[in-house]
C-alpha cells in the first residue's frame, strides 16, 4: 500500500511570512508540534518546531517559558528561524518505506511533496493507526500467535485449515524474531474459539505462542 492512501491529506499549515507568535498560537490551538511551511504557491519550504522557537530565543531568556520566549521573537517571520533541510516523501511511497525512514531517522512527522507542494503528512499517530488496521483492531474475533517453521507452503497450509473450515481471516501477519531466527505469526480470525482454533493449528505450528478473543 502506498503512503497516499494513510496520510493525512489537509495538514495545518503555515505561510511563511507568518509571526512567530501567530504560528505558535496555531499550534497550541490544533495541538500540533510541527508545522509545514509554505510559500505563496503553496511549495513546501521548511518546518517549523517548537525547538525552532526555542533556538531562536536569545540566551538571556532561555529560562522563560515557551509562550513568553516567543514574545520575543514575535516580531520575526518563521522564515527566519524555521528547519528548511526538511526530509520528505513522495505519495507514491509505500507505507513500509515511510516507516523505516522515519524509524531510521527518527521522525515523528514526514510530509509528502508532489513537485514541489505538500499533498499531505505522515505522522506516528497515522502509523499506529495502520498497525491497528494490519492487526485487526478494530474488529472483534480470536486471536493466536504462534511459531511457524519457515518453509514454502506454510502460510498457504494455514489459510486452507481456515478456508475448510469456513473461518473467515480478519489479519494474518508475520514477522522474523531477531533473536531466536523464528518466524512468528498473529492470525486474527472471525467464526471459531480459541479451543477449536488451537485443536486445528496445532497440528501445523510449531508452537503457540498466545491466544485470546479480543
């Protein structure tokens, strides 16, 4: 899936002729920490933080409050003190790839340019609420983690247990355990409990792991 599809399409925003003070307000008023800035024909030109604000702030009033350091700078444009080296992305980047940037980089925002303009932004928030969709959070069902060994036709194996049994799959995701070299599975299922669950992969798996109905 591509990030176009789970961003945030109509970020707030500012210009970048705005005071430091006026962004500042727009921030505490939207509860975000950080801003796109925008030229006049809508090109992404920087972002602004709150650490941008407190870099700005002379070294005499470092010990004032954030709201009382911007009244210092509040005469400025953002343009003066905002991060223009900003890291972005493209809509048509997968959503995987966005995660590792932002793991890699350690970015809690990424915004997403096309040409030149910002389509929308990407933040930690919009990612957990993708790991929830990949878990099946939001419905209701029984859910087992088990080992699996790792071998073609596994997965496959799996899913004709189910279908032959008229269980209806919600998530079914994997991941490698670092540590062990494991292949561990979360299958998410809707139709059968968790004892007649367990009583048709045991057979398949090389161990369970967890299991419940949430």
């Amino acid at each position: 899936m591509i990030i176009s599809r789970r961003m945030s399409k109509h970020p707030v925003v500012a210009n970048k002729r705005m005071k430091v003070l006026e962004a500042l307000s727009l921030m505490k008023e939207k509860g975000v920490e950080k801003l796109p800035v925008l030229d006049d024909d809508l090109s992404l030109v920087g972002v602004l933080t709150e650490k941008d604000i407190l870099r700005a702030s002379m070294p005499e009033v470092r010990q004032l409050s954030l709201l009382e350091m911007a009244y210092q700078v509040g005469s400025m444009s953002i343009e003066g003190i905002m991060t223009r080296d900003v890291i972005s992305i493209s809509p048509d980047t997968g959503i995987e790839e966005a995660a590792r940037i932002m793991v890699m980089q350690d970015l809690s925002f990424l915004p997403v340019v096309k040409d030149g303009k910002l389509e929308g932004v990407v933040s930690k928030s919009d990612m957990f609420k993708i790991l929830m969709d990949l878990f099946g959070a939001r419905q209701y069902g029984t859910r087992m983690t088990f080992i699996l060994e790792d071998k073609v036709g596994m997965v496959a194996k799996i899913s004709k247990i189910l279908a032959d049994n008229n269980i209806q799959i919600i998530s079914f995701n994997n991941i490698l355990d670092e540590e062990s070299g494991d292949v561990i599975c979360t299958l998410k299922v809707e139709g059968v409990d968790e004892e007649t669950l367990r009583r048709l992969l045991s057979p398949v798996t090389s161990a369970i792991v967890d299991e419940g109905e949430i």
